[in-house]
C-alpha cells in the first residue's frame, strides 16, 4: 500500500497523463479546447484536513455535471428524500446522459435517477426562491459552505453557450411538462438554474472539498457541524456509485470501488467514505463522457491506497 | 445500535413479515405456491463463524437468479476478467432482467451485465467441461467449497419446469448466437446449464454461507485458504450492488447500502464486505421481481446494526 | 354496388352511427365534448361537382391533424419534393403520432413522415412568409382555394388551448433543434403556425372539397386549373395510404383501400382517386385517434360503392 | 405514355442497370456472388397472357422474402382473415425485417405484419399439414397453380444455409412462443417451413406471374378460375404497398405507387391491380434490403407506363 503525499500524486499524474491521448476535449465549452488535452491536476483533501496535489491542480473549469450532487443535496435537504424522488428515480440506466427515450417508453414515466440531465432538471425545479436569482443564490451559498471557498462564481460566457446550445435540454425539460414532472411556471427558471449551475468555475481543491464534504457524511470542513443531513449524503453517494460516471458507472463500481462523479470538462469528484474527497481535472474524455486520465489515477489510488469499499 | 443475536434476528422477522401482504408467489415454480406467501427466514453468518437465524430459516428453494453469482465467479477464476467480460458487459441497466431489446438496439451488441438472464447464459456458455455433466458438477463443486454443504442438489422437478417454460431464455441464447456471442457449439450446453443452476436446492443457510463468502474474500470459511482470487470477489460484490436486486439495485443501494442478489423464489444473499454473510427466504415478491420482507429486513439490518457502506 | 345517393348516406349513417358507442370524445378541445359522442355526419363530393350528404353534416370542428396534408401540400408546392424530404422522412412508422424516440434512437435522425406530430411540425417550419401571421394567411388562402370557400378561419378558443397543452409539442420542436431539422430562428413560428393549423375550423363539406381535390389530382374545383403540381397531389395521397391513419393505417389498407387522413376531432377526409372526395365528422375516436363510427362508415362506403384501389 | 414492348423494356433494362453500382450483393446466398452485381433482369406478364422481358430475365434465384407473399395467401385460404390476424398485425413498421423489439416493448405483442421475418415465421405456423413435408408440399402446389410452373423446387444449397444462419429467426420463434403466438409444438416446423419457403428456386418469369395472379384477383392465369378469395388477394396487395419494400415501402408507395414485395436476393414482384405482373432480378441491393436498379425499374415503368394508384 502506498503512501499519500504530494510526491506520491507527482508519481501518479506523471504515469496516468499519457492515457489522456485515448480521450478528446470538447469543443462547446468556452475556454476548454485541445491545447488543454493533455492537463491533468488531482487534489486530494483528506478527513483530518490534509491537502495533497499534483499536475494542473489550479487550472479553473466548469463545474457542468458535476454540479448535479450539488443540486441534489440542497434539494435533499430542502424537501426530504420522499418529495425529491417523486420527481425522479433513484435507479441507473444504461441510457446516454441526455436521453429521452425512458420518458416516453417506460412505465414510470420519471427520469431515471438525478445524475442524467433529465433528472438534474428535475430536481432544479424544487430548489427553493422567490426567482432563478435567489434560487442560483441559495446554492452558490450551499458551494460557499462545503467548499469553504466564497470566491466561486459563474463563468459568463459558459453560461451563454449553454443557454445557446440548450435545446436538448429544453426538449427534455417540455416533456417532463407534458408529463406532469415540471409545471409550466417552474419550466424556465429550472433550466435557467441548470444552465447556471453547469456554469460555476472551479479548481481541483474545490472538487476535493465537495468529495471530503460528501466524505465527512455532510460536515462542514471547518467546524465538523453538519451543513446537511447524513443520511441525505449517504443518499447522494449511493447513486454517485451506481449512476454517477455515466454509462461507465458499472465499470467504476468495479475497478475503482468508490462514488464518484464526473463532469464533461474533464472533472471528477470521488469521494472515500471516513477517509477522503479526490478533485479530479483531466479534460480529455472518452465516448462515454469521462475523463481518460482523470480515471486512470481514480484505478491508481483505489489499487494503491486500498479505497476500494468492496474490498471490506 | 442493535446487538446482533437469534432473539434480535425473531424480533426482526416478526417486524418485517406482516409486508409480505405487499407481494405474491410466483406460480411457476414446482413446491412454491401462495401457502408460502407468509414465510420469511433469516439467517445469517459473521465472518468469524456465528450463526444467527430466525423464522422459516430451514425451507428449501431452488436458487434462480442467486446462481447467477456462482456462475460467474467460477467463470472468472477459469477465465479471469478480460475474457469474461468480453462476452458480457458490466454496466447496470434500466431494463427488465429477461430484456432481449438492447442486444438489438446498442452499439455495443452484448448483454448488459452477468445478472440479467441473457448475460447469465452468456457467462454459463464459458464455464469448462466436457459435457453439461462435468459442467454443471464443476459448479456443484464450487457450491460445496463456498457453503461446506454438500448435500445440495438439483430439484429435478424444477428443471423440468425451467426447460418446460424456456422460451423467452432460448430467445435470448439464439439471439446471441445471431450476434457472435455464444457458439452454435455452445448454446445448448449454455441453456442446459443455466436451467441446472436455477434448479439447485438450498436454504437461507446456504445462502448466508455464500454471502460470508463473498465478504470474506473469497476465503473458505472451514480453512481460512482462498478458493477464488479476491479481485474476482470484489468485482461480484461491485456487479450485485450495481445490479443485483434486478431494476431496482439503485434503490437498495440508497436504502440497504451493501451488495445483494435476489432470485424470484424471494431469496436474497446479501453480504457485508469484511462483517457477515445474509440469506433470506421470503417467497412474497413485488413487481420488480424483490422479496417484499425480505427487503424490508435487509433495510432494518443494514440501518439498525450500521452495514451501509456509503456511511464510512 | 350501392348507388351513391342522400339516402343512400342516410342509410349508410344510420347503420355506421351505433359503432361511436366503442368511442370517446377527447376531452381538451373547446367545444367538444361526450354529449357529442353520438355525432356522426358524412359529405361526398364527385369529381364531377355533386353534393350528397347525412347525419350532422355541417357542424364545426377544428381540423386538427387533417390540417397536416394542407400544410404538405403548400411546402410541396413553395419547396419541391427534395427540400421538404431533408426535413422529414415518407415512410409509415409503428410510433405513437406524437411519438419522439425515433428521433433520438434512428441512425437516420429525421421525423418519420409529416403525418406525425414532428414531421408535421418540421415541414410547418418551411413554410414561406415574413411572419407567422403572413404564413398563416398563406395557408389559409391555399384552404380557401381548396374548398372555395373563404369563410374558413381559425378558432380562437382551440389556439389558446393548443398552446396551453402545447409541451409535448414543443419538445418535439426543440429536440428536433437540438438535431439541426429546424433552427432557432425557426422554431417559434413553426410551433405557433402548428397550433393554429390545428384551430382551423371546418365541416364535412370542407373535408370532402380537400379530399376532392386531392381525387382531382390538385385542380380546382371551381374552373379545373391547376391549384397546385399533380405529382405533389400523388406524393400526398401515397403518404396518406400509409401513415394517415395514425398507427391504423396498416388496417385502413386493408379494410377501406383509398388514401385517407384522420383528426382527434373525430374528423376524417377520405380520397378516392379520379372519383370522389369523402368528409367525415364522428368525434367518439378510438384507442388509435381515430373516428369509430367514421372508419365504419370508410369501410362501407369501400365495399358497397368499389372504391378499393386494390380491387383493380 | 410509352408502349410496352421487348424492346421498350431493353432499353429500361439499358438504362437502369448502371444504377447497379450503387448496391452490393449479398454474401450469405450460395450461387449469389459480386460477379453477379450488375445483372438485371425484368419480365413483365399482363392480365390478358402477354409476355415482355429483357435482361438476365431467365437466371434463377431463391425467392427469400417474397415468399412471405406466398405464405400470406394460403394462410388467408385455409383459415381466413380473422384467424390469420390474431397470430400477426397488418400495420406497417419502421423497425428492420429481423427486428425483435417490438415483440418485447409494444402493448400489441404481435408482429407488426407478414412481411417481416417474425410475422412471416408466425403466419407459416398456420400452415397446414401433418409435417413439415406435408405443408410445404401444399405450398408448392400453391406456387405451381399461381405460375403455371411445376419445375419449381427448393434449392437443397439454399436451404442448408438458411438453416445454418438461422439463429435470429430461431430468437424471433422462440420470443414469440414464450408470448404464446406460436406453440412448443409447431415451431420447429414453422422454422424448417420458413427456410425451406427461403430457398424456392425461381426466376423473373416466375416473378412476374405471381405479381399478374395478384394483378387477376386470385384467378389462374391458364382458365381464369378462383385459385383463391379475390378479397384475399386484395388483402396481400395491401400489405404489400404499406410494407412490401421493408423500410422503404412508403418511399415506394410515393415513387412507384402500385403494391410490390422484394427479397435479399434483389428480386422484386411488382403487381398492377387489373393491369399486370412484373418480375424483377438485379441482386445489387441497398442497405434497405432493396434491389437498387430493380427499384429503378419499377420507378421508370411507373412513370412511362402511368401504372401509380394515386394517380387515378
């Protein structure tokens, strides 16, 4: 078993960034082309406060769907678990990330689980506010808390190409109305509020925080009082395992052993139960939308620090 | 946090049986009718070598999908990962357990994950022997090391039935043959052996056996020797939690938290990594295809003896 | 064979008129409701300029989806056969009328044909004019040449409710693009022309001058020029045979034979080349969207007047 | 309007047989290779026993899927409409010939028609006989009575591939025995009976008489007697106008627009209610499954020869 330090994380950055070449950068997000194919950052923030980092660790992103465990946990905490998975499931799917093939086939007619842009969506739609500003407001504040970090804010020109280019989202938005999931009144600022969210810049130490919180069962890295409820985050971990690397999520349960969630800037958040949160950048990313070297170092740290929960 | 003990596992059944009203018996399966609608059996086996037990612990059922873990842990220690899992997938799915569509619809033409019946059938066409025979006493053999049982055997009874209503299964079995993923060569054995393994008689004891198994690594339980390599262990116990319990894995992956299999007789092998081993017996299913009691026992064990993994 | 006569539709009606107690009156369009449940009106005009009528022969109905053969013709006519099929497809579909996963799942990512809701949508996108009143107005004037008669207008009442029930709609509008078919600029105006197409108001004498005209291979009733090319007539009718009758289409082939196109208004125009024009008003509809007592009325009309064009 | 004459269809044959290049052979056909990629050959039989051809006109090939045609009517003859749609739809589909899907997700849990493989294989389950011998002894009597030909026989090569490939046809069976469409007992003979049906060894004269007894409404082409009920006839002709050319019956519906069934060998039987037979072998076929100068042959008869329904 290896141990955690930044030389360590040197090691693991300099073996784990070739495979960035099997992966591509995509070419919608302002500010993320090729030239960044080749970054890889990690950040490590343990229980006890450690932080350990290596490669592109301050390199600023869009959060994207990483920002879906955001949005799931204010909701949680909001509303209770009963209210929120009325409007979505809880189950994995092999369907693409925005698909809308299950909305109309299946029999529950409800968005797989949260961590799909319908079901992301879904959920935006509950979060408390008298408008899409106190809304975005409510869980800017929420990042502040687990972060620690206030200066986070909104990447403009991010959030311009996804209003721009959010028609699928619309689509899935509409027939969620059509089905009754999303009411007509909270249609435009829950897609507002998605397109904000996808929009938050931040770094690998921000990501490690989010994974630590989640690892800390909701506490808050500064004072250990609980920010939310822990059976809310025992929740949200559990279907970052099951749901969270998209398509890949099976994989991920198997050769990494541990919830994490990934973003298609490249990002991943995993997050170690009682022991620590892992920040992952590495915007090269394969079909399945994941980071090709962001998940190989996820593979070299559940091997070589034994993370692996299955493993007992 | 409960102690565990027989008195609490019979404080446990008598809580938990009353939901068995929420579910029926499946009425094709020889010796299981709606006279059993109320049974609910518990047993379960600590890694250092207790047993606890409470209610219908001793009825005997055929193992159905349970054996779905066996087969593919011997085929992984005959084939390991990379040849196995090129025959079958290891992402979880949103479609029912006996679903042909995807072989038809997905880029990627392979049965989603070894718990679903098509992928079960394709993991059993790789199991070594020179005939179904040797097979099928191969993995008898395998049943043996795992529960130190070895009186267990095939209901012969309900292998007539099995092969009686195999339609939908030789559906899938040909449809992978069209596909390349089963040869004409080894189709029949593959069906003929599936059919066997679903037939195998056991009890909640064997099943907590096999559970104490998959937590302890894949160790025997009489000597303490490895009977399988732990990696394969880890990758079983990854699959069931992503989906074991058909389509609604996600849901007890939020509510229970540790991996599980269910089989359609209203059995469960649930088990704890590094802690215990559980069987149950609950006949009543819902519409999913889960033990309703035994569901709900496994929900009380995992909240009230604090098994959730994603607690940490 | 039957001689086409008043009386004999009166016969025709009161035997077809019982059938509409297999049926009900959808429930969200203004003015429609189940005390017209046993409504059932039909007119027949002749290539040759005869009216004969029965039953409730000119109430008001809006055109619902009998208006997407009208908007067909009119962006066959400004566009040519090539521009209009880029947007949609001309083949029959086992998909729901308002159905969106093909658009998502077929390798060829184009709306079935414009008989559903999103190849109605799409071709309403092409249609010519500096706003959406100017192309309404174009449609309208191209019914009025139709029908001769330029009393014909939208109602008002049905377009609020269209666009009040219009999400599943506009998810269609949006996903389609998401997938490029129609454009930004695009998509307002198509949906609101859509909306209002659907308000148009109408009565069986009005559906059979369209089916007329369509029999009349696009000439005008009134001084036999031609209102539109003939072969945009053919490419309409052969469309209509296929996929005019929502998911019955297969069955209208069989059981009636001539082109037809029906509306949840309980509406249907039938055409039988170089012979007659039929409209239809019977508003109990079935399972399918398809008027019972109307298509009951179709298959008469079929066998006892010889008007199968399989028949030879 | 041209005239039919030899002559008239040489130079049809001239020019549209460069269109060849544009499809490929298949590889599964013994006897069929790329050597043959630019044959085409065309006879065509009018109601009152005239004979045109030009091309390859007299190279034989296995009737593949125009059988299904054959199948269908003595199905109809022996138990009548009623009976036959009760094992198979009569409704078009945009899914491929071999498509499995619908069988699993469809409320209606039939195949969608008779043309493609599972409706085909279902309705060859009515057949009657005591065996396989039996009833496919009928049916080639059937196709004796129809072309007047008693030469006709099964191509032994053929039919050992169909049975050697016919793992997808054998999945379609057995999904649709365990939805209870066919029986445990007479699969294997609907199989045995679908392959041998496959491997009919014909040519475009034979073609072309199967189109001109359709053409005749049933009747014998030697002493105009009812082989079978004209309103059978009518039925096929029907379904093969809504469903004859797999996927692209709709685009054939508009381009050519008289009824027409074509198999994988590049073979087309086009029929022209009342007026003729056409017979068409050019085995360069298009991804659709469609002969591709053959289908320009049909688009170029209909057009010169004004043979389109729609047309009036």
């Amino acid at each position: 078993m290896a141990e955690l330090s930044n030389q360590y994380l040197e090691e693991v950055v300099k073996a784990c960034r070739p495979y960035s070449s099997g992966g591509s950068v995509v070419d919608y997000i302002p500010g993320l082309d090729q030239s960044h194919s080749t970054d890889l950052g990690v950040t490590i923030v343990t229980m006890d406060g450690e932080v350990y980092g290596a490669g592109e660790k301050t390199n600023a992103f869009p959060l994207q769907s990483v920002s879906k465990i955001i949005t799931l946990m204010l909701a949680l905490e909001d509303f209770g678990k009963e209210t929120v998975f009325q409007k979505v499931d809880m189950e994995p799917t092999d369907d693409a990330f925005n698909a809308i093939r299950n909305l109309e086939e299946d029999e529950k007619q409800l968005p797989h689980n949260p961590m799909i842009n319908s079901g992301a969506i879904a959920v935006a739609s509950l979060i408390k506010g008298n408008d899409v500003e106190e809304k975005f407001g409510r869980l800017l504040d929420f990042v502040y808390k687990i972060t620690c970090n206030d200066q986070i804010e909104m990447d403009e020109e991010v959030y311009q190409a996804e209003q721009k280019n959010g028609a699928r989202n619309r689509a899935l938005a509409y027939f969620m109305e059509s089905l009754g999931i999303i009411s007509t009144d909270e249609l435009e600022d829950a897609l507002d509020l998605y397109f904000r969210l996808n929009s938050i810049k931040t770094n690998s130490l921000d990501l490690a925080k989010i994974g630590c919180f989640l690892a800390n069962h909701g506490k808050s890295i500064e004072d250990d009082s609980y920010v939310i409820d822990p059976s809310h985050v025992r929740t949200v971990k559990a279907i970052m395992l099951t749901s969270g690397m998209y398509n890949e999520s099976g994989t991920y349960a198997v050769e990494v052993g541990f919830p994490a969630k990934s973003g298609v800037a490249g990002t991943i958040v995993g997050t170690v139960p009682g022991k620590m949160g892992i920040g992952i950048y590495g915007p090269a990313i394969n079909k399945k939308g994941n980071s090709v070297a962001g998940g190989r170092v996820l593979r070299t740290l559940s091997r070589e620090l034994c993370l692996n929960l299955f493993h007992g």
